[in-house]
C-alpha cells in the first residue's frame, strides 16, 4: 500500500533533485504530481488526494500558506511538509496553525529529508491500513444488517409488534427480486431422511448464489422454505443486466439445471423492480400465483402482471370482497391471509395501512352493518341475526352492537318500528 505525494516548489532544480536524490520507492511512496505554484498544486490536490504534501512557502501566483489554508477549506486533510528559506516565528506559527507537520529549511539536507519521510511514510500506511479495515468491517456490517432487513421483511418478522416498520421503509433500496423454486422438491426427498434434505438445501443455496455472484455483486439469497429460495438484488447498482431478458434467461437455465441433477424442475421468476423493501414480501407472494408459459423457465414480472394483477391495493379489495361473503364464518388473519396468499403479520401490517383500521375493527363494523340492514329490513329474530352476522353468543352480540350504537339490538328495532331512527 504505497503513499502518494505531490511535490509543489516554484524553483525547478529543487523539484528535480527532490524526485532524483531520495529514494521514494524505497520509502513506499509514490510521487503522484509536481506543481511551481500554490494554485496548480490545489487543482492536482484537488484531483489526486496525495496523503503528503510537500510544498515550499515562498512561491509566484500563490505561496504555500495561502495554498494550505486553501487546502484545508476543501476538506483535503493531507500531511504537509513546508519548504522553505524563511524562518522566522509568524510563518511557523501560521504553518501550525493549519496543521502542518514539519517545518523544513532550505538548503535541504536531504539525509535528515528522507528520515522524517520515512517515519512519515510508516505512520500513513499503518494509517491507511486500518482505515481499509476499517471500511470493509462497515462494508461487512453494512452487509448484515441490510440482510437482516430483508429477512426479516420476507418472514413477516418486520410487522410484529416489536419491529419498527416505519423505519424500514425509509432506509429501504431499489431493489430487484428472484424467486427459485425447486419443483417436485417433496415428490422426490420423501424417503429422504431431515439430515440429507438439509445438507441438500444448504448445497443448492451455495450453488444458486454462485451462479448469481457470476453476474450480480452481493445478492442477498435466503432459504424461505424447503426447495425455494428468494434473492434480492441491489437493482440501482446493476440495471442494464436486470433489464436483458436474455442474461436473465441464462440465470434460470443454470439453476434449473443444478435442480435437473436431483430429477426436479427449476423455476425462476424475476421481477427486475425497482423495489422498496418494503414490497419484496408482496412480490413475493404474489408469485406463487402466477402461471408461467409453456416450457418456460422465467418469468419476468413488471406492474400489474405480478401476481395474476392482485398487487397490494388488490390484495386488500380481495380480502374485503371475501370477509363480505363470509360474514358469517368465524373469520380470521392466518385464513384471510392464506386466501391471499401473504404472512399474516404481513396481511396485518397491509391492512391497517390501506384501511385506517386493523382487521377486527373492520370486520366488527362490517358486521354491525350487517345486523342494522337485517334489522331494519327483516322479520328475523335476533338471535338469526346474531348468528347471520357472525356472533355465537346472543349476549356478546347485543353487548357489542349496544357499545357502538347505545342501543340493544331489540331497542334499536323498537325505535325504527317507532320511526325514530338510532344514531351512531
């Protein structure tokens, strides 16, 4: 890891002999520009970002100290040897003031030159190496915790009770999405003991994200279930190859022929995004539904075609279609979940967002709804209705209608048999 060094002096021999008398390689550095003058060297400091500076103080056009605080203006917080015959106190201190590391007279002595570079040399590569550790520790963790974030999302985990979605959201990325499946997965490990289908499972998760690593930089691959696989693609990064069918086509047919080698078929589908996290469950979901064409390995999914057309609006506008014909079912989130094909913590999380209400106090009011119309407009005895509408119990019935109406359910009729209609 060698240091860079800019080389600023507006005496042309003291340049040369500086790149010709001290063994720079040696030392580990690298001479990265020359510069005769404070405003040239803050155009290649600007452009190059040498670790080291070496520059004189007396110089045409811009003279050293003007360049340095020039320098520290734009943030560029290189070391800084200074040059120069001049020695008196006010340029020292001023040289200190803007972090200068050595003052150095002319005429150099260029033994006592190289030492100071060579300590300096030493101390800003051990400097750099831990901030390249340093960078790829927070690239590493960086890594996880988007992981854990997509992980989470895909298992319904992000919209339990503990787990902030707000947040989520507002980190989240574009993002692209791949769901593998292994078809015929569990026709052909029955006889397989849990052992073999987990190192099986563990294998193909190794060899799918091998494929994807080939074309992708660092796809998130996780293991949803037995046999299928989602995988999540920083899509902003890696556009043009999201948007060729014809390298995607590639990416199915490797992995369906690793699912050939254990007598199954390989699907892949592929929605190219962009993504928020937020939407990676939703898409997911959805492509259980969807119908490839025939012989078709992948399926790209764009707008409305993922998931048969049914995407979160829809999904919603579904369930409320299903707990209107249903009523009187003992109605639940994992059974409206499961029709739709989502988590239930999901399904919760949709609901509220799109309603303004959770899912029982929707279906609470459906069904109090329900029992006003039928009150109003039949002969029905109460407890016909309670059952109608839902409710086992006749007295957790007239308990619930007469918190949200201040009527029982016999008053309230009494009263539109009176002609004097209940508010609430």
């Amino acid at each position: 890891m060698m240091v860079t060094a800019l080389l600023v002096d507006d005496e042309r021999p003291v340049l040369d002999n500086l790149e010709s008398i001290l063994p720079w390689h040696d030392m580990g550095i690298e001479i990265s520009g020359t510069a005769g003058n404070g405003r040239d060297a803050l155009r290649l400091a600007e452009q190059n970002k040498p670790d080291l500076i070496l520059c004189d103080i007396r110089m045409p056009v811009m003279d050293g100290l003007t360049f340095i605080a020039e320098l520290r203006e734009r943030g560029i917080d290189s070391e800084v040897l200074l040059l120069t015959g001049y020695q008196e106190f006010e340029y020292a201190r001023t040289a200190l003031k803007y972090g200068v590391r050595e003052y150095i007279t002319k005429p150099i002595d260029y033994g006592m030159l190289e030492d100071v570079l060579k300590s300096l040399a030493a101390e800003l590569t051990l400097r750099k190496q831990k901030e390249s550790e340093l960078q790829a520790r927070n690239q590493e963790i960086g890594f996880w915790v988007k992981r854990n974030r997509i992980r989470e999302v895909l298992t319904g985990e992000a919209w339990s009770t503990s787990s902030p979605p707000i947040s989520l959201a507002e980190e989240g990325e574009p993002y692209a999405l791949f769901v593998a499946e292994a078809c015929m997965y569990f026709d052909q490990t029955r006889q397989w003991n849990v052992d073999r289908k987990r190192e099986w499972n563990r294998q193909m998760s190794e060899r799918l994200e091998a494929i994807l690593q080939t074309c992708f930089v660092s796809p998130f691959v996780f293991q949803v279930r037995e046999g299928e696989w989602c995988v999540a693609i920083e899509s902003v990064l890696q556009k043009e190859l999201l948007s060729e069918p014809a390298g995607l086509q590639e990416i199915a047919e490797q992995f369906a022929s690793i699912c050939a080698d254990s007598g199954m078929e390989g699907r892949l589908l592929a929605h190219p995004g962009p993504l928020q996290i937020l939407d990676l469950a939703a898409v997911y979901h959805a492509s259980r539904h969807v119908q490839l064409q025939p012989g078709g390995r992948l399926c790209l999914l764009t707008g409305e075609e993922y998931g048969g057309g049914r995407q979160n609006g829809d999904a919603i506008e579904t369930a409320k279609q299903y707990i209107a014909a249903h009523l009187a079912s003992d109605l639940s989130v994992e059974e409206l979940a499961e029709y739709i094909g989502i988590s239930g913590s999901y399904f919760c999380y949709l609901f509220k967002t799109r309603c303004g209400m959770t899912f029982l106090e929707y279906v609470t009011r459906e069904r109090l709804a329900a029992a006003q119309a039928l009150l109003a407009g039949t002969s029905y005895s109460i407890t016909a209705i309670c059952s109608a509408v839902g409710y086992r119990e006749r007295r957790y019935f007239t308990k619930v209608f007469h918190k949200h109406f201040g009527l029982t359910p016999s008053e309230y009729r009494d009263r539109l048999r009176a002609g004097v209609h209940a508010t609430g």
